[in-house]
C-alpha cells in the first residue's frame, strides 16, 4: 500500500504542476485576448481530474484499511466526510444547472472549487506525516 501511495502522490504533484501551468496559460491568454484560451482551460479541468482521481482513491482505501469499515472511518474523519458531501452536492447542482441558471451554476462551482482546494490543502498537510519516502 506505501508503494501505491507513493505513487499516487508523486503523480499528484506532477500533473498538479501541470494544471497550474495549463491554468496560468489560461489567465494570460484571457488576459491579453487570444482566441485559443478554450484548450489551456480545458486541459487544466482534466488536469486536475487526472490529478486528483487517483490519489483521492488511494487515499480513501488506505483510511479504510486503517479504520475496518465505512462507518468508524466517517467518524474518524468527518470534516473530510462533510467536504466531500458537499462537493458531490456542489457538482450535482453545477451539472443539473448547466444550461439553466447561470448563478446557480456560478455559485456551485466557486464552492466546489473552495472544497477541492480544502481538500487538497488538507492533503498536502497530511501525506508528509503518512506516506513514507523511498
């Protein structure tokens, strides 16, 4: 499991890296007018998809090994639990909005944004504690 999470985190960072590059493109491109700003910006969305999938899954089978079942994993981390929650809501609403109500939509997504960088911030905090270098 340590390799798996080694690994996991080192693709992390590196496709992280990769999206802030793609997101950085984005802001400068809009920022001077070029047309072409739709594929940075779109490479930076499955950037961060690409990113966070696999070590999110990593992650969450590790904290269940270490807790034995669904539920004492829940109570051991509920904040993480609750941030999760709202991020499928967050979405859902974003999806179900998409060619409804653009605030809706807005709102959803600012919020989905705050939880991921939550979420990533509580990571990086975390895995230097519980992923052991090779």
């Amino acid at each position: 499991m340590n390799h798996a999470l080694r690994l996991a985190d080192r693709w992390f960072r590196w496709v992280g890296i990769a999206t802030i590059v793609a997101l950085a493109a984005t802001i400068v491109m809009l920022l001077l007018g070029a047309e072409g700003w739709r594929w940075p910006f779109v490479a930076a969305h499955l950037g961060g998809l690409l990113a966070l999938l696999p070590v999110a899954v990593v992650v969450v089978v590790h904290a269940y090994r270490e807790e034995g079942s669904l539920s004492a994993m829940i109570a051991r981390h509920p904040v993480v639990t609750a941030a999760i929650a709202v991020l499928v809501v967050t979405i859902t609403a974003s999806l179900m909005e998409f060619s409804g109500d653009r605030n809706v939509r807005r709102v959803a997504n600012f919020t989905s944004v705050g939880v991921i960088l939550g979420l990533v911030s509580y990571y990086l905090c975390w895995a230097p504690r519980h992923i052991p270098r090779a």
